[in-house]
C-alpha cells in the first residue's frame, strides 16, 4: 500500500487557483480495474482508491504517513511558469508584428 502526496494542478478549465493550495494524499492502486461483463462498468477490489485525504501542508501528510506506518512518496510540485500578458501591448510601438485587425 504506497500513498502519493501531491499538490494538485490547476485545471486547463479555470482561471483562477481554485483546489491548488491543499496537499492531497492518495492511494496508488493495488490492482489494475476489470471491466463487468454485464454492465460494462469499470470494477476495482482496491477500496483504498476510493480515499483521499486533504492536509494543509505537506508535514502534516507525511507526519500522518508515518504515524500510521504507510509507505509514501512526495511528488514534486510542479514550477508555475508565468506569461505577463497587457492588452496594451497590442498597441505597442516596439511590437515586433504588425497589429492586423
């Protein structure tokens, strides 16, 4: 049973950084998913998928791990790469393309 610690990433979806600050511990699956025949849904006998812990920081979620005794790994957070962007830079005398519109 080995946990993951992570940070999330925002979502392609959203402008803002909604569900990003949390720490998230979560189970990496124990068994690979089967399909039903009958219904076609995707079964998992793995219940611990189905946990998933939020910490305010990552001490509290590694502290947690091992108190509990559980095998973990911290997954690096991600480097946020920023684009300053300005609609005023459309009108800029220094742009390197002319503006088409």
């Amino acid at each position: 049973m080995l946990a993951r610690i992570y940070r999330p990433a925002k979502t392609a979806m959203q402008s803002g950084k909604a569900n990003t600050k949390e720490w998230v511990l979560e189970f990496a699956p124990a068994s690979a998913r089967v399909s039903d025949p009958l219904m076609g849904w995707t079964v998992s006998t793995d219940m611990n998928g189905q946990v998933r812990m939020l910490f305010d920081t990552r001490e509290e979620a590694v502290a947690y791990c091992q108190r509990h005794g559980i095998a973990f790994e911290v997954l690096a957070e991600k480097e946020v790469k920023r684009i300053v962007k300005a609609y005023a830079d459309n009108f800029a005398f220094s742009r390197r393309e002319p503006w088409t519109h």
